[in-house]
C-alpha cells in the first residue's frame, strides 16, 4: 500500500497543505489564507485560532478531493513562520494574538539586553544581531507592556508548535525555531542560559527543545475529529520555513548553496560549523539536518523590486499584457535582453524597504544612480534586476570566505525568467540549476523531514527523488569580467548615500 506524506507550510499569509507520495511525487495540495492585522507603525498580529482553522480546512479538502484514506498518510510534519511569540497557557489557550516575526515593537527591549550583552558576543552565541524581530524580545515586550499576559504564560510557541500542540497535546519547538527566539546556544543547540538572564525572563516559558525529525506525538480523537486524520497518526515537529526550505532545496551538505528568488530573497548554504562574520552581514541557522548548519543572508526587496517596475515604470508592457492574456514580465525581459551587461551604466540600489543582509539599515532608500541622455527604459528595467543580484552577490562573497561554492540552485518566482537566472551567473560567476518545483520548497523539506522522522526515509538524501534539474545556466566569461567592476561601483555608490539616506 502506498504511503503518503502531508505537510503543512504555516505562512504569513497563509497554510498550505502539500500530501507527497513516498516516491516523492506531488500528489495534490490546498491554501487556506489568513489575515494578518497591521498597526501602530511597526506592529503585526495574527490570531493562532486562524491558524489551526487554516490547518483543519485544508487537511481535510486534500483528503477528500484526493479520495485518500487517512490510515494511509503516515506522518504529518511541519514548516512554518519564524521569530513569533505567541503567549498560551498550561491548557494551551492562547492568551493573547501572537506577535508575528514582522513585529518592530520590542526597539526598548533590545535596548535592555545591550545594556549587558555587546552586539559581536550576542552574535557569536546566536548566530544572529540582537533585533527586535526574534522572540524572546517581543516576550519581554510582553513582560514589561502586558504583566497579566505574561505571569499566566506557560508556554512561548512558534506557529508550527502551536499546531503541533493542537494535534498532540505536547509543547515542543525544534533547534531551528527555537533559534528564532534569539536566546539559543547556536554551538551547543541548547538555550542559552546567559541570553536568557540578561532578558530577564523565565526559561521556563521556553518549550522544550527537540530535533526538526522528532516525533512530538501521535494525532488525538478531537484533532482527528476536527481535521479528518487518522488518529495515532505521527507528528513530526518540522521546522521553521527558512530552514525547511533548505532541505527542499537540496541543500543538505557542506556547500551545497541555494537562492529563494521571491518578493525578499536569501542565500543560504549548508555547512558543518556555524559562520560568523566579522562585521555581522551575514546569519546562521541551526539546520533541519542533524549536524548541519544554514548560513544565510537576507534582503528585503527582490522580486518586490522588480514587481515595483512592473506597476510603476512598465505600464505599457502591463497593458499589452492583459491585452493578450500574457505575462508582463515576458514583455519586459524581452526589452531587458537589448540592453547591454552593466545597463549602460545606470546603478539601481534595490533599498526600497530599508534593507537587511549585507547592509542591515533600516534608512537605505532605492535610487538609480549614473541617468544619462542617451539611457532609454531598457537600461532601467536592467538596472533593476542586476542592483537585486548586486546586492546577493555581496551575501554570497561573505560565504564564499570560508566555503567553496560554485553552483546555486534557484527557486521562488523570480526563477522563471530566464534573463535573470542568467544575470545571476554571470554576477555571482556560478552555474545557476533550476528545479522541476520551483515554489514547493519549504512543503518538501517539510515532507523529507517527517519521513525521515518516522524512518519512512532512511536519510535526507531521498530530497534528490524529490528534486529534477530542469535546466543549467552557465557564466559567461566575458560577462562575468565585465561585472566585476560594475560590483565596485555598485557598492560604492551605497556607501556613498549611507549618510544622506538618513536625512531623507
């Protein structure tokens, strides 16, 4: 009888549920979306009831519309989203909505922590800069804003755990999540006792640790009820999504690197010891892989830049688009391929949200740098797509200090267009592999890690049943020269705004 897999990827916007074969064939999926409530500036919110609702409705539209019999799905695992902080009881009641890893509004507590701890040593034991986007700073905010919340906390759950719970009854979180929290030992994948001091907070409200291939329970009769699963069905804790992406991504040994081409988008790689960077660019997660890590860089606006172009900039090649029911971005790389490597000499910072890795400032801003008379609008919509490639090829000199890397898988939308892929070879001077999936990464990961988990799979090498290489897109030597000196420029052109994007 054949074995079925279901994952479930706890988004922001949204949970998908993907059921996989056990020969790593898609078998089908549903979305169920959900609202995220935005306020006071730099606060996010979601109700976790949404969540587990999104979890239910889904779980049982596969079932049904695939016809499967929920004795034969043999685990269920998880990828969700990071850096949350949702408060619950000894019941598991939520009791408050969780802060989501948007959330700007803990600024004071990480002020707390820097009064005992500098930047460069939180760094060294994390792995990550002390923000207020990770959880343990928005529990303090909780602590200080909110004390009756927080004295009835038993427990601070990740999205994914809180589901996990629901179909369990059990309280875990993985070394990747619990990495998000930003008070894990990244080296000895444990709390970090001296993070947590300095916060002020109760280790206690910390779930146990486990790792992403733990089987945290077995689905019980109400959750059975409620999502149509079998009961006693094993659950898998997964991963936090950016990790989970990783597996899904093939990136599942030392130097085996990958780009999520989306709305953001990241480097990530694989490696046996954590990487640190001297002037802190750079981060690194605690990897779905036992044994492994998954450095990262992160930048806020890549496919959002080029989305950006689209409806301000290209509204000629949007119109003829819907005109003939087509993509606009067919259109555009059409007039992308005319203009020449460098775009004639137009720089374009992609900052047009502040910006992560490598420059990690809120105050960058977007610009097109170098306007000459005889620029058209081919060279801007070039421009547009070499300053986000730029601004990753930095991302990937910092990994590439201390790991060899000379080919990168790319998924995401981004992926799909050809032009890009091929500037992305050209700068950053590797093969660019694009895969049969594209945009199922963090489903399959997730998928990989239950079946290991349960030992449906003896390892994580099973991804590469799951993963077909579609197509190779090779560097260019005389491109890849040419680029050099364009990478100079394009990081001295963001220094030498540094100063006056702040006054602006």
């Amino acid at each position: 009888m054949k074995k079925y897999i279901l994952a479930h990827d706890l988004g922001t916007s949204g949970n998908k549920a993907t059921l996989f074969s056990e020969d790593g064939k898609l078998v089908g999926s549903q979305v169920a979306s959900y609202s995220t409530d935005y306020f006071n500036g730099t606060w996010a919110e979601q109700d976790a009831e949404d969540w587990w609702e999104a979890v239910c409705k889904t779980s049982r539209r596969l079932i049904s519309t695939l016809g499967i019999n929920p004795k034969d799905i043999a685990v269920v695992s998880f990828s969700g989203q990071m850096m949350g902080c949702l408060c619950v009881d000894r019941s598991g009641n939520p009791l408050r909505r969780a802060i989501i890893w948007a959330d700007q509004r803990a600024k004071e507590q990480v002020s707390q922590i820097e009064e005992y701890i500098s930047q460069k040593k939180f760094y060294k034991i994390v792995g990550h800069r002390n923000t207020p986007s990770y959880g343990i700073q928005k529990l303090m905010w909780i602590r200080d804003n909110e004390p009756e919340i927080y004295n009835q906390t038993y427990k601070s759950l990740n999205a994914k755990d809180y589901i996990v719970f629901r179909l369990t009854g059990n309280f875990y979180t993985d070394y990747s999540d619990g990495n998000s929290n930003g008070c894990f030992d990244l080296k000895n994948l444990k709390w970090s006792e001296e993070i947590i001091e300095y916060a002020g907070i109760d280790g206690d409200k910390l779930p146990e640790l486990k790792p992403s291939t733990f089987v945290a329970g077995n689905v019980t009769s109400k959750a059975a009820e409620l999502t149509g699963l079998a009961v006693g069905t094993p659950v898998v804790i997964g991963g936090g999504d950016g990790v989970t992406a990783s597996v899904g991504a093939g990136s599942i040994s030392p130097g085996k690197t990958y780009c999520c081409l989306g709305t953001s988008a990241w480097i990530t790689t694989a490696s046996e010891e954590p990487i640190f960077d001297e002037e802190m660019r750079t981060v690194t997660w605690a990897h779905v892989v036992p044994g492994l890590y998954a450095p990262n860089g992160t930048m806020q606006t890549a496919g959002g830049a080029f989305s950006w172009l689209k409806n301000e900039i290209c509204q000629l090649e949007t119109h003829q688009a819907e005109l003939d029911r087509a993509s606009p971005y067919d259109y555009m790389n059409a007039q992308i391929k005319q203009s020449s490597v460098g775009s004639n000499g137009v720089i374009f910072l992609p900052y047009l949200l502040g910006e992560r890795a490598p420059r990690w400032d809120s105050d960058a801003k977007g610009a097109f740098i170098g306007l000459k008379s005889e620029n058209n609008r081919k060279d801007l919509m070039r421009s547009v797509l070499e300053g986000v490639t730029m601004n990753l090829s930095i991302i990937l000199d910092i990994l590439r200090q201390q790991i060899d890397i000379e080919e990168m898988l790319v998924i995401g939308g981004g992926a799909k267009g050809g032009v890009w892929r091929q500037i992305m070879a050209d700068v950053f001077n590797a093969k660019i592999l694009v895969p049969n999936v594209l945009e199922e990464a963090g489903s399959m990961g997730a998928a990989v890690t239950g079946g290991v988990g349960i030992g449906l799979f003896k390892d994580f090498e099973v991804i590469n049943k799951f993963i077909k290489i579609n197509s190779i897109q090779t560097p260019n030597l005389n491109a890849v020269n040419a680029y050099q000196p364009v990478k100079v420029l394009f990081n001295k052109c963001y220094f030498a705004l540094e100063s006056v994007f702040k006054e602006m």
